[in-house]
C-alpha cells in the first residue's frame, strides 16, 4: 500500500513473534516492523523469526536492526554486529531495516549511516533515535541526502499526538523527498486526530496487550526478569480486537 492522501493512511504493526505478525496481518495491517524485545524499544529480531514471518505473512515487513537497548552511539563491535545482522535481511530478501545511528552529542552519525544505506538496495527507515538529534528538521535534510526512504518520529514528544506541530513541519518540509512515519502513543482513539492535525499519509502503532504463560509462576522463589517489577507468568502480544479498531478508525477517515 503506498499512501497517497490523509484519508489512505498506512498502518504499520510492530511485531515480536510469528502470532504476532498473522494477527497483525489478518488485522488490517500494511506492514510489519520485526522486532525482539519491545520492552526494550524493539531489538534486532532472530532470523529463525524473519525467516517464519516471510513465509507465512505476505504484507511487506522491516526489520529492526538494533543490536543492544539504550542510546544509539554505537562502539566498532556493536556496528560490526549492525553489519552482520543487515547481511542476513539482505540474504532473506527482507524488504527494508529500520536503524539509527547517533554521534554522542546526538547528531546523526551520517559516515556510518551511509555505509549502510549503500550497502542495502531495499528500504532504509532511520527509526526514533531521530526524536534525540538537537535539530529535527537540519536531521531531516541529512537524512534525505544519505538516501534514506523513511522516518519515523513522535516530533520529539512523548507521543506523536504532543508532537503533532512538529510532524506537520516535518511532512511540510520533506515535500515527497522521504516518507515521514508518525509513531509514539498512537491508537485507535487518537490516529484520525493525528492524521487531521499532521497530515499523515502513514503511523507505526504497538497494539498489545498481556498474555499469560501459567508455567512462570509455578515456582515463585525463581525469577527470569531483571526488569522492575518483572512478571514472568506473562508477556504481551499483538492484540487483534485493537489492530481492527486501528483499521476501522484509518477506514473512516476516507
């Protein structure tokens, strides 16, 4: 689906799992961000689960090609695994890989940005690290120039609806030179507030909800999590009755 107007607005899911991605999909879905560890902010995903997803989804999917959680200032070992990790989506035939990569000062990291740009013929998405360059819109141009064909942004808010001015400029000043994804709190109550206020033609959305897996809590004294306030009887998983609420919210704006 290539979005032409605010009332044909793309729906992107990201994904962690196979069920994931066909509930996503047989939601409505256009595409599928591939993660591990949305937790985390999403983590480059196995490429059992790629693999699993290409053969069994048909809408187009992206990878996220994030080798640790944290900022995006990135030592020559994580880019090296950066690297490696790009060679197996390109090997799958993945059709695009989001990524981002900062200076400390968080300015785009434009030499190793364009090593991989050149070095991958599908899309590229610079993801939200953009929401931590100290000029979105100088960020934007950079961007452009390095060749990629996607961003994605909250506007530097919290949420893209706090961030809803910003985004508008964004889509004002990138006239069609590159896609601008609004992502950051998006959901079925709020995306055709977005889409007016912005302008959209495209919202990146984690639609989830809590699963349960009676087996983490048979003995209580063991845990897996480091995380605060871990529950490992539980874990989240795209929620369909939410995806199809998206859909039908984006479907009443045309």
């Amino acid at each position: 689906m290539t979005p032409d107007s605010p009332h044909n607005v793309c729906l992107e899911v990201c994904i962690a799992s196979l069920q994931d991605a066909v509930v996503a999909a047989e939601g409505g879905a256009n595409r599928l961000e591939v993660n591990s560890a949305l937790s985390l902010g999403g983590l480059t995903p196995s490429s059992g689960l790629l693999h699993a997803v290409l053969q069994l989804v048909s809408v187009p999917i992206v990878a996220m090609i994030r080798p640790r959680p944290g900022g995006f200032y990135y030592s020559d070992s994580d880019f090296t695994v950066m690297l490696t990790d790009l060679a197996h989506c390109e090997a799958q035939d993945v059709r695009g890989v989001a990524f981002g990569i900062l200076k400390d000062d968080g300015r785009i990291d434009g030499p190793r940005c364009r090593l991989i740009t050149e070095a991958f013929e599908g899309e590229k998405v610079f993801h939200r690290a953009f929401d931590l360059t100290p000029d979105p819109f100088e960020a934007l141009e950079q961007l452009i120039g390095l060749g990629f064909t996607r961003v994605m942004t909250s506007g530097q808010r919290a949420t893209a609806l706090e961030g809803a001015e910003t985004i508008a400029r964004l889509i004002e000043q990138a006239k069609g030179r590159i896609e601008v994804l609004a992502a950051g709190g998006i959901r079925p109550h709020n995306v055709q507030e977005l889409a007016a206020r912005t302008g959209c033609t495209q919202v990146h959305a984690s639609l989830r909800s809590p699963r349960k897996d009676a087996s983490g809590r048979v003995n209580p004294q063991v845990r897996f999590s480091t995380q605060t306030n871990p529950r490992d009887d539980q874990y989240d998983g795209t929620d369909p009755q939410m995806v199809a609420a998206m859909r039908e919210a984006l479907t009443l704006l045309s």
